[in-house]
C-alpha cells in the first residue's frame, strides 16, 4: 500500500476497505471501518463548514444511487 499522506486518502482507502469488509460478511470489521469513516468526514465537515449552515445532500431516491443527484454532487 502507498503511503497514506493526509485524512482524504485515508478517508478513500477506508471507504474501499468498509465495501470489501460488508462484501464479505465481516460484521465487527465494517462496524470499526465505518465507524472510522464517519468520524473523519465529521472532522472534513467541520473544517469547510464550521457553523454548519450547509445542508447535506444525500445522492439517493428510493434507496438507489440518483446519477443525476451524484452528478451535481460531483461536478458543482
């Protein structure tokens, strides 16, 4: 694995280790990635938006990834 340099390629290498971790079952692994993950995109929240005035905007409709929703997300 390359060197890890900051908590934005942590947060990408976590995310990645949690799909593989839920993908393959491991129930108390996925809870500590996930876990991990979302203390680290608190901490990026924060640090953008610290009087937190910025609403969230989850890209899914009906459980399902929205592409139009991921798009605008993606590409502001």
């Amino acid at each position: 694995m390359d060197r890890i340099t900051d908590d934005y390629e942590l947060a990408a290498v976590v995310a990645v280790r949690l799909r593989d971790a839920r993908a393959a079952g491991d129930i108390e692994h996925s809870r500590r990635l996930a876990a991990a993950l979302h203390a680290l995109t608190e901490r990026f929240v924060h640090e953008v938006d610290p009087a937190g005035t910025t609403a969230a905007l989850l890209p899914h409709m009906n459980e399902q990834l929205d592409p139009v929703a991921v798009a605008r997300l993606l590409n502001p």
